[in-house]
C-alpha cells in the first residue's frame, strides 16, 4: 500500500484502541476508499493511459515521453525476506515510456525508461492545446512510435535475412533442393528492398522528431509559421514513402510464405 497508506492504516489502529467508535467508521472509510483506488481509480488511469499520445513523468526533470505499454514488475522489498531466506517481492505497476531527445549535433536519440505508475500522469486536453511546449511535443509523439515501430521491423527483418541466407547457401549446395533457390534469392531481394525503405522511412519520422524537438527548445518557434509548401511536402513524401514500403513489405511477406509453406512440404 505504501508507506503513507501504512502509517494512516497504523494511526486508524491506534485510534480504534482508543476510540472505537471513531477509529471503526474511519477505518471502514479507509478501506473503501483503497478498495475503490485499486478497482476504479487505476484500472481507468491504466485504460486513459493506453489511448493517450503523451505522458508527463513526475520525477527528475518532470519531461514528457510517449507511453508504450503497461506490465506490472515483481520488485524486491528492501530489507524484508521471507521465512526461508528468500528475498519478498511485491508486484508494482510499471509504464514503459519514449523518450525523445535532441543531441547537441542535432541527432535525436529516443530512449526507453520504466517508471512507476503512480508517477506518470496524463495532460489534460485543454493543456495540450493551449500551451505551445506541450501541444509540440504532443504532434510529434505518434513519429516517436511509428520509428519505434520501424526500428523494431527492421531488427526482424534482419534476423529473417540471416536465417534465408543460411537456408540459401544449403540449397545452392543441393543437388535435390537447388530448384528451390529461386524463391529464396527473390525472398532476400525483397528483404533487401524493404531494409532500404525503412530506413527511409525512418530517417523521415527522425526528421519530423527533430524539427518538433527543436520547436520545443526555441521559444518563439510557432508551428502555424510553417509555410503550407513545407506541409505539404512533408506529407507528400511520407504519403510516397509509406505506401512503397507497405508495397514492397506485402511483396516480401508473401515470399514469407511460400517459405514457410515450402518447408512444411520437406
């Protein structure tokens, strides 16, 4: 419960030796008003927080960062441990977060951190679109997940090169299966093509991080000031990008298949 829970639930005890009738409504109050944190108050932050684009981490620096997904975490108590020795964990809520950063030299680096539950909050609506900080940082945050997103594909896009390349250097040694090669040497051809996209892809969402981040630190950088032509050429070329890289991933995946489907027949 905490240590504040632990001390009002130890006050109410001694109130209740003292005072009972006192100290019996209060800790019937106590315990509802736990009971209905536990119930209604997190489950309804947890389901907020799923559907919300920016956080604020009430700790440090108070940045914000862009949620990625809830677990709860085993942790040991410090000092306590169990009657055989073994040290008491407690299960605590825990928000992984996206934290983009902007490097002197102008690089964006985006960085993970786990953080307590009770300690990130979510801005209201009305602070985001008024203040100028936050509503900035708010329209860059789903280009801090559609990279996160990429980043991740692209790791296993390469792990599926290396595993086609291997089971290609076999076939090409085969005298039975070497008929099959085609497939995949046209399924690592795809892989390549779809890499190169990617990283594409990618470097325009790090743009689009960098030029948010870099409005954040100017102070009289104002995002109706970008001129319709920067607009619509960034989303023109995302719109390009996007749909060659959806195009060449569907190619790709379908060799994928024919794979899969290949080995299920050996």
């Amino acid at each position: 419960m905490g240590c504040l829970a632990l001390i009002g639930l130890l006050i109410i005890l001694g109130l209740i030796i003292q005072f009972w009738y006192i100290g019996i409504p209060m800790l019937i109050i106590f315990i509802a008003v736990a009971i209905h944190h536990e119930t209604v108050v997190i489950p309804e932050k947890i389901k907020q927080l799923k559907k919300s684009n920016l956080v604020l981490i009430k700790e440090g620096d108070n940045s914000y960062a862009v949620p990625l997904k809830i677990e709860e975490i085993q942790e040991e108590v410090q000092g306590n441990t169990s009657l055989n020795g073994t040290p008491v964990k407690i299960g605590k809520k825990k928000v992984l977060v996206a934290i983009p950063i902007l490097k002197e030299n102008g690089d964006v680096d985006i960085v993970n951190s786990w953080h307590d539950l009770e300690k990130v909050e979510i801005p209201s609506a009305y602070w985001i679109s008024t203040d100028k900080k936050t509503s900035c940082i708010n329209g860059i945050a789903p280009m801090v997940k559609e990279s996160i997103s990429v980043d991740r594909e692209m790791l296993n896009l390469e792990t599926k090169y290396l595993e086609i390349t291997e089971v290609a250097t076999l076939i090409s040694s085969s005298d039975i299966y070497s008929s099959k090669l085609d497939i995949y040497e046209r399924a690592l051809a795809q892989i390549e093509a779809l890499l190169v996209k990617a990283r594409e892809l990618n470097e325009f969402y790090l743009r689009m991080i960098k030029e948010g981040l870099i409005g954040n630190k100017v102070a009289e950088y104002n995002l109706d000031g970008i001129s319709d032509n920067l607009h619509i050429s960034f989303d023109s070329k995302y719109r390009q990008v996007k749909e060659e890289y959806q195009t060449i991933k569907h190619t790709a995946y379908t060799y994928f298949e024919l794979i899969s489907k290949d080995k299920r027949k050996v």
